[in-house]
C-alpha cells in the first residue's frame, strides 16, 4: 500500500499495547525488557501508570492509552516494558508485545485525527496487513510531563494549592 507524501524512514521498534500496533524511532528505544512491578503514585494522572526500579533506576512508567485518550484497560494486558532515552532520562512504556525492529514507509497522518493524535502520532504506516501508528516518543514524554504539572499545580480557586497535591512539586521542565 502507498500514500501519498510517504517517505522511507529509519528503523522503528514495532510494539502492540492491547490489541493495537505501534511504532517509534528505534534511535530512542532503550531495551524491550520483562515487566516489573509497577508502583501507582497517589494524586497522579492516568498518563503516569507509576514508578518501576529497574536497572538500579527509578523509572516514571507512562500510559499510552491515557496519552491517546484510549482505554486504559489495555494496560492491564502488558507483560514488556519499552524502556525509553527521554531528554530529561529514561521512561517507560508497559506494552503487550514487542514486533521487532523494521523500515517503514510512514504517511502523513489525515486530517481528520484529533489534536492530540497529531500532536502524538507522526503518521500511519503499513505493515503486515495492519496499520500502524508512528509515536513521536519525545512528544509522548513531554504531554505526560505537561498532564502531569497541570494536575499538580492546579488551584482551588482560592489561588492555593489543594491540600492533596502540595505534596508533588512540579518537575522542572514545568
């Protein structure tokens, strides 16, 4: 299948979470590891599954159903963590499967998408039979940390801080 203004790109690392196929720029894939627990962070947004230690790191483990305002209850499903290079250190991903590493000729994304999926998602691609959706992995990151800082910034009204989020300093790329 072609599209138009399709070009040939680098290798991606091809994943499922749930039922649905993904891909991102295998530059800034880290390592496909087993799932470790996963420690839920109170007062959080769905976008933060929770904390992990893995490799003798503290790793923020975001969900990308919430990232994509999809259910979330394909998490539930995940049994890999993509373990992600971020600008500010590594994250991860808890994902189902991971396909392997491919070329794609990746299409534009259609007008139709939402904000969000264009913001997240740099295009669709063919593969095997199925459609997959190219994440921009560094957009992904920094929507979480965006999500993230309005939950624990935001204000009661009063101009204060809800007593529950005084807790959580926002990160510093807030």
């Amino acid at each position: 299948m072609s599209f138009p203004n399709a070009r040939l790109c680098d290798q991606y690392c091809i994943f499922h979470v749930g039922k649905a196929e993904f891909a991102v720029s295998a530059a800034s894939v880290r390592e496909v590891a087993d799932l470790v627990p996963i420690v839920d962070v109170p007062h959080s947004a769905p976008v933060l599954k929770g904390l992990c230690h893995h490799r003798n790191e503290f790793l923020p483990v975001l969900s990308l159903p919430a990232l994509l305002s999809e259910s979330t209850t394909q998490d539930v499903h995940a049994h890999f963590l993509l373990v992600m290079e971020g600008v500010d250190g590594p994250w991860a991903l808890p994902i189902t499967r991971a396909v392997g590493l491919e070329s794609l000729e990746m299409a534009s994304i259609g007008e139709t998408a939402g904000e969000t999926l264009r913001e997240l998602v740099m295009g669709t691609a063919s593969f095997r039979d199925s459609v997959v959706r190219i994440l921009d992995a560094d957009r992904l990151y920094q929507s979480a940390v965006d999500v993230l800082c309005d939950v624990w910034t935001s204000r009661d009204g009063r101009g204060r801080v809800p007593e529950h989020a005084a807790a959580f300093q926002p990160l510093p790329t807030c």
